[in-house]
C-alpha cells in the first residue's frame, strides 16, 4: 500500500494560499482605506476590481520569476554534477558512498550501495542524496505562477462581492468583519491541509489581516480628512 504524504502538495500549497490570503486582504485592505476615505459606492467598487486585476498579475508575475530563479539554480546544480560524474567518476562514488555512511550504513554496503545506485542511474542519485532535488520539491514555475493568480482572484472576490452588493452605510464593518471571516476559514483549511493545528492556523492570519486592514482604514481616514 502507497502512503500519502502531504509533502508533495507543498509547492502549489504555499502558493494557492498565500494567493488567497493576499487577494482576500489586499483587497478588502483597499477597499476599506477608499471606503475610510469617503469615496463614492462606485469608486470604491472600481478601486476593488483594479487591485484584484492588478494584484493577481503581480503574484503571478511575482511568484513565477522567483520559482523560475530556483529552476535555474536546480538546473546549474544539475549540469555541474553532470560534468562531475563525467571528469572523476570514482570521486563521485567516494563521495555517495560518504553520505550513505553518514546516514549509518556500514562502509562496506555504503560502497556497495552507492555502486548500484550510479549503476542504475548516476545523476538521479546524486541529485536526490548530494542535491536533495526531488519530485515533490522540485520547481514548477508555470504552475505556480497560475495557482497565485487564481487564488488571488478567488480571494479578491468575495470581498469585492461583499462591496458591490453591501449597503453603502455600514460598508466599513461588513467588509471588514467577513474578511477576518474569510481569512480565519483560509487559515483553518490551510493548516488542515497541510496537517498542522486549524486554531493556531485561523488565529494567525486572521490576527495580522486584522492589524492590516486596520492600517489601512487609519491611512485612508487620515489622507480623506486632509482633502
């Protein structure tokens, strides 16, 4: 029977929740601050859509270059070792061979093991046992640049959904009050998810959406006070 770690799921994990967590606060954060600083029901809803456009392209952006520089890195990694185990062989078995002891192999079958292995598929072994490259970790730059740009707008969205349909009176405390909702139900899941406690996980984000959120509104309550 294959188990099921959750390992495998950390890469568009990380990326799927941190999309949401910012679509959800970047958007509600400017919402508020327009709201605060007495804009019109109409303003206030195209400010909404702009940062969620405007935030899902720059977590994609974002989020692809930066898992493209550690593609890259994996890639010069790969590239060297390969010319390693070309120019000195014996040295790279030498050297498998020692992590394989390290780790409480007898020398003996650590030699013998690292033998078969560079047999079966030299570089493979190495880059999993020396590099520590593999499957579940390795980078996926297209993947994760879509899964924040769609996390970001399914966040966006429900408190730009809050707003288009929220009276214009008591906008300030709904918006801010299904955020923190919204927020604290993405950090349950997400704990959950990844196997960690759900009440340290909703607690957390909910108390810095929280602290956000209500920078945000002073900032936007200052700059309208002064106009």
């Amino acid at each position: 029977m294959i188990e099921k770690h959750r390992t495998g799921r950390a890469g568009w994990l990380r990326a799927a929740v941190l999309g949401a967590n910012d679509g959800i606060l970047s958007t509600a954060s400017l919402v508020l601050g327009v709201a605060a600083a007495h804009g019109t029901h109409r303003s206030i809803v195209v400010a909404g859509v702009a940062g969620m456009v405007a935030g899902a392209m720059a977590m994609a952006a974002g989020e692809y270059v930066s898992v493209h520089s550690q593609a890259d890195t994996e890639q010069a990694d790969l590239r060297l070792e390969r010319a390693e185990l070309k120019s000195d062989p014996g040295g790279e078995h030498m050297e498998l061979a020692a992590i394989y002891a390290e780790r409480g192999l007898d020398p003996t079958l650590a030699k013998q093991v690292a033998r078969q292995l560079m047999a079966h598929d030299a570089l493979g072994a190495h880059a999993r046992d020396e590099l520590g490259h593999s499957p579940a970790s390795r980078a996926r730059p297209l993947q994760a640049a879509a899964a924040s740009a769609a996390s970001f707008v399914a966040g966006a969205v429900l408190p730009l959904l809050v707003t288009a349909i929220g009276p214009e009176a008591g906008l300030i405390p709904l918006v801010a009050g299904t955020a923190l909702l919204f927020l604290a139900l993405l950090g349950g899941l997400a704990a959950r998810a990844g196997g960690a406690r759900i009440m340290p996980g909703a607690i957390r984000v909910t108390f810095w959406g929280a602290l956000a959120m209500s920078v945000t509104a002073a900032v936007g309550s200052l700059v309208g006070t002064t106009h």
